[in-house]
C-alpha cells in the first residue's frame, strides 16, 4: 500500500505509522502550514515595513529610474506576499465546520509554496535594490544574483541533503 493508499479505517500508511486518524493527520498537515506561515508572515511584515518606510526618506528622490521600478516591482511582490499568507486562513474561516479540511490543507499547502516563492524573490530584490543604492548597480547585480543562487540551493540542493539512507555494512 502506498503511503497515500487508505486502509479500511480511513487511514493512509503514513497515517498508521503515527497512530492517527485520517482526521487527526489533516488537523496536523494544517497546523504544520500555520506554523510555517507564522514564520514566513513574520519576516514578510518586516521587509514590507522596511519598503514602505524607504518611500519617505529622502535619499527616496534621488533614486534612479531603474531603481524606482525595481522598489515598485518589491512593493508589489511584498503586497502579494502578505495577501498570500492571509489566503490560508480566509480559506480554513470560510470553509471551518464544513467537512473540508482535506481540501483546506490541498490549497493552503500550494498557497504556502506561492507565497515562499514570492518571498524569496523579495528577498534576493531587497538585496539587489540595497547594493544597487548603496554601492552601486554592478554590486546590486552581484548581490541579487548571489541571493538567488543560494536560494536555488536551498529550493533544490538543501532538501536532498541527508535523503539518501546510509550504506549499511
């Protein structure tokens, strides 16, 4: 039986293994999502104070026009961030009580991976637009891009780290 495979009781392999229900394993995947989006939301709320807050100092006016954009582009992804954590949790009030939570968890955890993309592409920007105004626009260039090498290595190569079992001897 596959992991995902349901035994007579309404149980996935997976689920036995943890002496769950299929019920009790939803509850836990959903829980799991909100303590993820607490996490991402925090750091989220943080970069879009920092955005909104660079619009009123005064080195604002002296930013170039390329510059300008890329600060327009971050404040629209940092916006569609924060919309994407809230989504989540619309989605479990409106459907709470409804006999959806295997539906609630399906949409929520790709809500939750948007929203990481989203976030990572905020970041590596922040940093780009940082060095760019504080330095210059090679270093901006270098910086973004070193940002979006090292979250490629986390997307692909962090997550294979460790998955292959041991050699037994």
């Amino acid at each position: 039986m596959s992991s995902h495979a349901m035994d007579g009781a309404g149980r996935t392999a997976a689920a036995e293994e943890r002496h769950e229900t299929e019920a009790e394993r939803q509850d836990r995947k959903f829980n799991d999502i909100l303590q993820e989006l607490r996490v991402v939301m925090t750091g989220t709320q943080l970069i879009t104070g920092f955005l909104l807050a660079v619009a009123f100092q005064p080195k604002f006016a002296a930013l170039e026009a390329q510059e300008v954009t890329l600060y327009l582009v971050l404040v629209v992804f940092a916006t569609t961030a924060t919309m994407l954590g809230l989504a989540p949790v619309i989605l479990h009030r409106q459907l709470s009580g409804k006999k959806q939570k295997d539906r609630v968890v399906r949409i929520a955890n790709t809500l939750l991976l948007i929203l990481l993309v989203v976030v990572s592409l905020v970041a590596a920007g922040v940093a780009m637009l940082i060095f760019d105004v504080t330095v210059n626009r090679q270093a901006g260039y270098i910086a973004g891009g070193v940002a979006l090498v090292l979250l490629l290595a986390f997307w692909t190569v962090v997550p294979r780290i460790g998955s292959r079992e041991p050699r037994r001897r």
